[in-house]
C-alpha cells in the first residue's frame, strides 16, 4: 500500500549532506552575528507582542520596511520562511499538471531540484557555457515548450559565482512572455545587481531574496518574493494563512530596521572575498573563479585530498561536483579574517 502522490516513491527527502565541523565554510552563512549588538530591540519589540494571537501589527510595518528596502510597493512582495520556502511556493503556483516543467541553469542552486519534486514539478536544466555563462539558444529551444512554465536564473549562480549579463536575462524575459522568469537574488547584497528596477516593467519577472546570507540571519528562515501586484495576488493563493511566525517577524522587522549595521558588517566579508580570491589566485596548481557572492569556486587537481585535509583540519568545504565545468571543483564560502587564516594556513600546510 501506498499513500502517498506516486511519483513521490522515486523522490529522496531534502538533505544537505556536510559535515558539522568546528569551521564551517560549506553552506555560506556568514561567520558575522551583527543580532548580539542589536538584540535588546529585539526583546523590547518582544513586550508588544502577544503570542495568544495570530495577527500582530508590526506585521504592516515588516511590509513597508521590506518594500522600501526593495523599492517597490507593500503589494509588490510576499514574505515567508527563508528563499527556500518561497521556491517551493512559487514551483506550486506554476504547476498545471505532470508535464509541467520549471527550466534552469547548470550548474545552479542544488535545491531548485528538490523542491521540483516535492510538487511534482519537473525540472530541466540548460548546461553553462565553459566560461559560465548561459547558452541562450539552447534555452530558447527548450523554452518554446508549452509546458514550460518557469524559467529559474540564479544571478549571480550559486556554485559558480559570477553574475549573468544583464542584456542576457532581458533576452529570456522578452523571448518568454507567456512564462514567469524567476531570479533567485539570494547573493544580491555581494553583487549590488539587481533586476528589481524592472518589475513594473515585465510582467513576467519574479524575484527571491533573503537574510540568510547578507543579513546574516540562515537560522531565521526569513526570504521575500518580489513581483507585479497582480502576481503576488495569484502566488498568495497557494500560502498558507499565517505562514510567517509573529517571532520571526519581530526578529526580521529588528534587522531590517538596523539594516545599516548588517550592511556595513557584511563590508567584511566583501572584502575578506578579495583577500581570498588573491590568496587562491596565486597558488599555481589553483584556478579561482571571480566571485560576487560570498563563497568562491576554485579548481585544483588534488582537491579530494585538500578536501580531506580540510577535513582533519576541522574545516568543511564542498566539493560540488566533480564533472563538466565543475571538474575538480571545490566552493569554499567567505569568512571572516580571523576564519579565512585558519583556512589559508591549512591550505599552505597542504602544499608543502
Ligand atoms: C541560490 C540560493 N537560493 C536559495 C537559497 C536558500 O536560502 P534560504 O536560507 O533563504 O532558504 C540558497 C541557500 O544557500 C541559495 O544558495
């Protein structure tokens, strides 16, 4: 007997398979906790809210402070539990049926899979050029498919970490009027690109981002989805009431209006990143991609062996795939000075 959707049978449960070592730099949090200078707003916020009830009034003031942050207006976004529960939404929302597929990029966010195939969505992917960037013709031809019912664009793509020419996205948007266009903004505050100037623009365009990375917040589980007024009115349907706890929102609303302080803390990073990218880039049996996240790619040809002296070391890194592109690849996120030393004296140790 089996009680369950049938095609679930196949699917595997969402895990993230990394070791829980002392140094984490496999998942791209940040390595900054700017909340233990600001938390006393937090706990103050805390006195006017009431846990018996469902709806709270600082919920409004999320909205504007969101949308002001964003540029656009209060009905313009949606909020919910990390980028991640907005994709797996926002896959609901678009399947019609089991021919339905969502078309994205590879490499690109591993999860864009799974959370395909906990809707039933499936997922077709479009290979990277060898300099990263997106074959357009190809994508094309596979988007002229009817079923086709989103196109997913990470910019700048996780794991790869480059950012996508903006001439190139308008070309998918304007070639594919008839499906929504998702950018996944998730790396946003490491690049300052972004597309959300055009959303009153096309129609089409959906945009994720969240406060996992920049805003140092992955344990909060707070992301947004921006689009037209009239998208999100239709996105809302598949919502569920209240999705979005009264504490997080009171912890989102305490971040976002010291959004300056997390920002400027996350300068840090920006700049741990090149100190990094130097370092990577002149070793000569390494190849370093350009980076405007917060993790970088780096070939080597040993790199199952550094993984595993990283290992021994207490520091995770991860391998992301070892084909095509990817070849020999490991993704290593940025960290603060003091965490990028131990990770560069391990890789200096490794080398002798
Ligand atoms: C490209 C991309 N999208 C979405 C997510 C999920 O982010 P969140 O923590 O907001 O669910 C991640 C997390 O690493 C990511 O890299």
């Amino acid at each position: 007997m089996y009680f369950f959707r049938h095609d679930l049978k196949e699917k595997h449960q969402v895990n993230v398979d990394v070791p829980h070592l002392k140094y984490m730099m496999c998942l791209n949090e940040s390595t900054l906790d700017p909340f233990q200078v600001v938390k006393h707003e937090f706990l103050d916020l805390m006195h006017n809210i009431h846990l018996n009830r469902y709806y709270s009034n600082i919920t409004q003031e999320l909205y504007q402070e969101i949308a002001t942050y964003a540029d656009v207006e209060n009905d313009q976004i949606i909020l919910g539990n990390g980028a991640d529960e907005m994709l797996y939404y926002l896959f609901n929302a678009v399947r019609d049926n089991s021919n339905s597929f969502a078309l994205s990029l590879s490499p690109s966010y591993f999860d864009y899979q799974s959370y395909c195939d906990a809707v039933g969505l499936s997922l077709k992917t479009i290979t990277l050029l060898d300099d990263f960037s997106i074959d357009l013709d190809n994508l094309s031809l596979v988007s002229e498919n009817p079923n086709c019912r989103l196109i997913i664009i990470c910019n700048p793509n996780n794991p790869t970490g480059n950012l996508f020419p903006r001439d190139d996205i308008i070309r998918i948007i304007e070639l594919n009027p008839d499906k929504l266009i998702l950018i996944d903004e998730t790396y946003f505050e490491f690049s300052g690109v972004t597309l959300v100037d055009l959303i009153n623009k096309y129609a089409n365009l959906v945009i994720i981002r969240t406060f996992s990375k920049a805003f140092s917040a992955a344990g909060l589980r707070f992301g947004y989805m921006i689009s037209s007024k009239e998208n999100i009115h239709e996105i809302k349907k598949v919502f569920t009431a209240f999705n979005l706890s009264i504490l997080t929102q009171a912890l989102a609303l305490t971040i976002i209006r010291n959004k300056k302080i997390f920002l400027e803390y996350n300068q840090q990073i920006i700049r741990q990143r090149e100190e990094l990218y130097n370092f990577l880039n002149n070793i000569d049996r390494v190849q370093v991609f350009k980076s405007f996240t917060n993790f970088l790619l780096f070939r080597c040809k040993d790199y199952i062996d550094l993984f595993h002296y990283l290992k021994e070391n207490e520091i995770a890194v991860r391998i992301v795939g070892d084909q095509g592109i990817l070849k020999n690849c490991l993704r290593v996120s940025v960290a603060d000075r003091k965490l990028n030393q131990v990770f560069i004296k391990a890789v200096n140790e490794f080398r002798i």
